[in-house]
C-alpha cells in the first residue's frame, strides 16, 4: 500500500490533537473553564475527525491521481471555511 498525504490527513490529526488537548487541559471559552463540557467537546472533535477521514478514503477512490486528489480535498477544505466563516 502506497502512503499518500492530503490535507484531509492533516486536518484529520489537527481534531484528533485538539479532542485530545481538550482532554487533557479542558475546554474554555473567553477564559471561562467548562468543566462539564470538555468531554463532550472532545467527542465532538473526535466525530470530526472521522468524519474527515471517511471523506478522504472516499475522495481517494474516486480520485486516483495524487495531484487532482490534492486539488479537490483543498476546496472542499476551503469550501467548509467559507461556510463556516458565513455562519459565524
């Protein structure tokens, strides 16, 4: 098997390191701790993050060469910025 690194591997162990950073050091928001919300924000980092994983072993079937899988995964990554940045 060929390792091959895209940047849905890279935003995969960015919320793995963050459900795992809130695990350890907790959650806070403006300087308040959430002493009762750190377990459940890290689980939502770690839902994330397999979600991610399953879109890139989904985009890597459809996708063979590594220079188009490049490509498609950077503008689903910046697609998913631009709405989260419209919500916000």
């Amino acid at each position: 098997m060929k390792l091959r690194i895209t940047p849905l591997n890279f935003a995969t162990t960015f919320f793995l390191v963050v459900a795992v950073y809130i695990w350890i050091n907790g959650a806070a928001i403006a300087g308040r701790p959430l002493e009762n919300w750190s377990g459940t924000i890290g689980w939502i980092f770690l839902l994330f993050a397999a979600v991610v994983f399953f879109m890139d072993l989904m985009f890597r079937n459809f996708f063979a060469e590594l220079k188009k899988l490049w490509i498609i995964e950077s503008c689903v990554i910046a697609l998913i910025a631009v709405i989260f940045f419209l919500v916000k």
